[in-house]
C-alpha cells in the first residue's frame, strides 16, 4: 500500500507540471494572445510603426490597425519600430 501510494505521489509531481505547461505558457510579455500562437497587435498602415496598443502611429498620426501575429514576428517588428 505504502509503494502505490508513493507511486501516485511521484508520478502527480513528474505528470502535474506537463499537464499545466500549455496553461502557464499562454501568456504573452506583449499583445493579447488570440488564436495559439498568435499575438493582438497594433500596425501602422503607412510606415508599418507596430505597437502593443491601439491608438495613432507616433510617425505618420494615421490610426493603428489590428493585425495578428506569431511572438517573433511581433518581436522583430516592435524592434523596428524603435
């Protein structure tokens, strides 16, 4: 009885955190996440300035649209942007 339950300890330790892993993953530094993967942001239509928020193009003044993208993708856009 004591091996089974041992057993079940150690096997919820080394199970638990692959189970939860997709959860604890999902948040994003940047964006809101919305299909798997993708990432909620913000684009200049104009110059391609790419942002984390809504709002107006710090260039061009023209509204920033809504686009989708994978984290590196957004990642290397937000490093152009600077």
């Amino acid at each position: 009885m004591k091996k089974l339950a041992m057993f079940l300890v150690l096997a919820a330790i080394l199970v638990g955190p692959v189970a939860f892993a997709e959860e604890m993953g999902k948040s994003a530094p940047m964006g809101d996440m919305g299909k798997q993967g993708m990432m909620k942001m913000y684009q200049c239509p104009m110059d391609g300035y790419t942002s984390d928020k809504a709002g107006k193009c710090p260039k061009c003044g023209m509204e920033l649209k809504e686009k989708e993208m994978t984290a590196d993708e957004a990642k290397a856009a937000m490093e152009k942007s600077k």
